[in-house]
C-alpha cells in the first residue's frame, strides 16, 4: 500500500462516478472511525469526486459513530454540489438507517450497478 492510500476504503474512478467500498467488515473503533471519516471527507473535497457511491458489501456492522461521519459526509457532499448514493447495505443495518430516518436522507439503492445509474 503507498503511503497516501487510504486504508480504510478502496477507490475505483470510474469516468462518471467514484466508486468507495469498505476494507473494514466492521466498523465499531473509534480509531478507524475517525481516519476513515477523513478519507471520506477527502474524496469530498476532491476535485473529480462529485459523483461517489458507498458500497457497503463488505459491511457486516457499523457503530453510530460512523452514522455521524456518514452524515457529515452526505452535507460536506451536498454543500460542494455533489452526489452520494449508497448500495448494498445488509438489512439489519439498513433497520438502523430506517429507525434512525437515515433512509430519508440518503439515497440508498440495491447495489452498485442501480447506484451508478440513478446519477
């Protein structure tokens, strides 16, 4: 891995979208949390990211710590005139989205292909 990787995502540009999906089948530590707000809020900031899609395949549980990055992230994205989409959520953690109101702020798709197209 090179330096300025990140380690908590792996990164596909596609030509219209960036495509994120999660290293991490869970994402509960505080550590991880933090650097992994950090990578996503530097995509946000990039140029070139105004189109990203979150994969969470490989998600099997996330804390409410990471809700609030996700959160930040959804604004960071909205205040630069980008667009988020996210796929492939589990149903139990989409439960918590759905309980939290979360599924009527992000728009949340079937997997990566419906994503993409909903751009």
């Amino acid at each position: 891995m090179q330096p300025n990787e990140p380690q908590r995502l792996e990164i596909q540009r596609n030509s219209d979208a960036t495509v994120v999906r999660f290293r991490d089948r869970r994402i509960t530590d505080s550590m991880e949390i933090e650097e992994l707000g950090r990578e996503l809020y530097q995509l946000a900031a990039d140029d070139g990211h105004g189109k990203l899609v979150l994969n969470f395949a490989a998600v099997e549980f996330l804390s409410s710590a990471t809700l609030g990055k996700l959160i930040k992230l959804h604004g960071k994205m909205k205040a630069g005139g980008g667009m988020l989409k996210l796929c492939n959520i589990r149903p139990q953690i989409y439960e918590v989205f759905k309980i939290c109101g979360l599924d009527r702020v992000f728009d949340i798709r079937a997997d990566e292909a419906d994503a993409l197209a909903a751009f």
